[in-house]
C-alpha cells in the first residue's frame, strides 16, 4: 500500500520528524510562470473560472518547489458571484463588487446558483488527475465574516469598518447575510471534495478586527457551522480553519469548532499556542511572509525557531498569512531546504 499523504498523516494528529509543507497563495504573481499565464486574461475572475489555466497554475508550485501540497487556484470571493453579486479585481487595487449599504440591498441578493461555479469543480478534477501522488490537495473557501465583510464594503477595507457597522445597526439583516453565506459555502466545499479535494481550509482573514463579544457570533459560530455541515456530508475529510487575527481566543476556538487543524498567524508566539492548546491538536503556521521576502540568515533562524517550538506536535509548516508578492524565489528554495533538511 502507498504511504500515506504526509499532510493527511499530520492532521491525523501524527507526529512527524520533518512537517509537511505548504504556502498559503502560492500560487501567484511571485511565480514568473504564473505572471505568463495570467497575462493571457484579461478579468481574474474569468481567469479562475478557466479549468484549463486555473489547474495549469495550482500545479505550478509544485513543479517547482514539490511542496506537501497543492491549494486549488481560485479565490474566495467567487461565492458572492456565484449569488450574482458580480465581482471584478482592478489592477493593484483588490477586489470590487456592488456594495450592500442596507438591508433592503441585501434582500435582493440573488440565490446561490452553485452551476456557477461548474469551471471550479471542472478545475479540480483536472488538476486530480495530474498530481504527485505523495501531495495532498487542498480545497477552501472564505470565512462568513470575511466574505461579507466584502460583499458590504464592496471593496478590501483595513478595518472592515463599513461591515462593523452595518452589524451594529442591523443585526438581524448582517446574520442574515452571514447564514447565507455559511450554506452556500457548506454546499460549495462538499462539491469541492466530491470533485476530488482531500483536505478544505476556511480562510477568516478579516476575524482579527472583532471585539471579543463579537468575535464568537461572527466568526467562530459560523466556521463552527460550516464545519459541522461539511462533516455531516463528508465525515472523513479534515477541515483546517486559520482565523487570522484568533490571539488569546485560541484556545477556546480549538474546544468550539470543531476542525481537524488551526492555522496559527504570524502574530501568535507558537510557543503560547502550544501551550495553550491540547497536544494533539494539529497546528499550521506560522513564518512572517516578510521574512520570506527578506532571507538569508534571518530567514534561517525564523524558520529553526518555529521548526523548534512546534517539535513533538503534529505541525503543518506554512506562513503566517499568505505570500508576498516581491518574495525572491531562491528565498523559497531556501526555505524549503531548510525545513526538510532533516529529511
Ligand atoms: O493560495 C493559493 O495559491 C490559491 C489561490 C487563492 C487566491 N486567493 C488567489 C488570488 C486563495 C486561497 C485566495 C484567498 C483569498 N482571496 C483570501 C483569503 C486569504 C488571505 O490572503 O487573506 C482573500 C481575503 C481573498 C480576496 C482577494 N483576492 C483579494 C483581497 C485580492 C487582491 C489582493 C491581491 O493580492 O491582489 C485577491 C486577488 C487574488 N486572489 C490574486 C490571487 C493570485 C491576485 C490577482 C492576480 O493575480 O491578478
């Protein structure tokens, strides 16, 4: 029998001596590869909805890096597309979308059409077919907190302040929105594994920016829900949620969610994570992308020290939040090499 998939092994609460590897988006602009077929669409949307370039570039990095595993190439905002809120990216600029100022805007959102999103899972089984067999493949989706966050600004905001208020002046149309979000995106991962992902992350990029009291409703509720709903249709596929921004909750996310693993960002002391949370509970994280881009010999210690503070638990090593844009390639390479020089 093959061995099994070293990611799988980890969240499977294994310990390994040399942690899989994996970077959060990277596949992306860092990749000249991936400059070179991006360059052949115009709109990023219509970009990720072509399976053909789509699996072409989630394969890249693993041409080049053989990382542990591959993230499928798309991007989280596509849900609100998918309920015909279209989304577009400007250049340099992020993403745009018609933005939900009241509550009456947000009653007239359309159904989640999940056909929509056929290119996705047409990707998927492309990419299934032409993969390592020792790599694991990831699918994901936005959190509810992050994804609304930008279906009401209509845009990235540094503070999610237009979502915040929107939650305090309507809280029954705001998780309204959120409860929506939360079916369509148990209802998307479930076709994502069935198209033939192995593993789904849930990406709460946006959690950070929560008061306390606002940090469980918002956040860790509806990962919790997305979570149980996953599990419900497909009981035997681990699910990773990286709430950005989790600090001193935690611990207490560990006990209420109900995931196979936690993304751990680069603000949390990996120690304190290890410590606070059960030893068994499969931890990713949790290099600063900017030492990514900076290398050499700070980028050795870093990794040495985050390779030393999660040894002896099932550890997933990745960054702390997704990767730069300047990040040099031989920095990559570098980091690489020095996780699995054990190996
Ligand atoms: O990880 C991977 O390699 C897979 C692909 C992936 C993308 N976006 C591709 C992408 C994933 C997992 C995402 C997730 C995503 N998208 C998040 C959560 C993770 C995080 O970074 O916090 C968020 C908040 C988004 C929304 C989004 N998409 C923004 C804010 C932007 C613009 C910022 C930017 O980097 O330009 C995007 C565009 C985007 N998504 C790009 C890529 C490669 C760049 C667009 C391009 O190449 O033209």
């Amino acid at each position: 029998m093959a061995e099994e998939k070293a990611l799988l092994s980890v969240l499977r609460k294994q310990v390994r001596s040399v942690p899989p590897l994996w970077l959060m988006r990277q596949a992306g602009r860092y990749l000249p590869e991936y400059r070179d077929v991006r360059a052949t669409t115009k709109s990023f949307l219509d970009f990720c909805y072509s399976p053909q370039k789509a699996a072409d570039v989630t394969l890249q990095p693993i041409r080049r890096f053989h990382f542990d595993a591959a993230i499928l190439f798309s991007d989280i905002l596509v849900v609100p597309d998918a309920m015909g809120q279209r989304v577009s990216f400007e250049s340099g600029s992020g993403p745009r979308l018609e933005p939900i100022e009241t509550p009456a805007q947000a009653q007239r959102l359309g159904e989640f059409k999940i056909e929509h999103l056929s290119p996705v899972f047409e990707t998927i089984n492309l990419v299934k077919t032409a993969l390592p067999s020792d790599v694991a493949f990831i699918g994901f989706c936005g959190a509810p907190f992050t994804v609304v966050s930008y279906m009401i600004a209509g845009q990235g905001t540094p503070d999610q302040a237009p979502a915040r208020l929107f939650a305090y002046r309507y809280p029954d149309a705001f998780a309204q929105l959120i409860d929506r979000v939360v079916e369509a995106s148990i209802d998307y991962l479930a076709r994502q594994i069935e198209a033939g992902v192995e593993v789904v992350q849930i990406f709460d990029s946006w959690a950070g920016v929560l008061p306390a009291n606002e940090f469980e409703r918002w956040s860790a509720s509806p990962v919790r829900r997305i979570v149980e709903g996953v599990k419900a249709r497909h009981p035997q596929t681990p699910v990773i949620a990286f709430i950005r921004g989790a600090d001193a909750h935690l611990p207490k996310l560990t006990q209420m969610i109900g995931a196979d693993a936690y993304g751990i960002d680069t603000a949390l002391d990996p120690a304190w994570a290890v410590a606070q949370t059960e030893s068994n509970v499969p931890l990713q994280g949790n290099l600063d992308p900017l030492v990514l881009v900076a290398g050499g010999e700070a980028l050795d210690r870093e990794v040495d020290s985050i390779l030393a503070a999660f040894e002896g638990r099932p550890h997933i090593f990745n960054l702390g939040h997704g990767i730069l844009q300047q990040t040099p390639i031989e920095n990559v390479e570098r980091l690489v090499a020095r996780v699995r020089r054990g190996a």
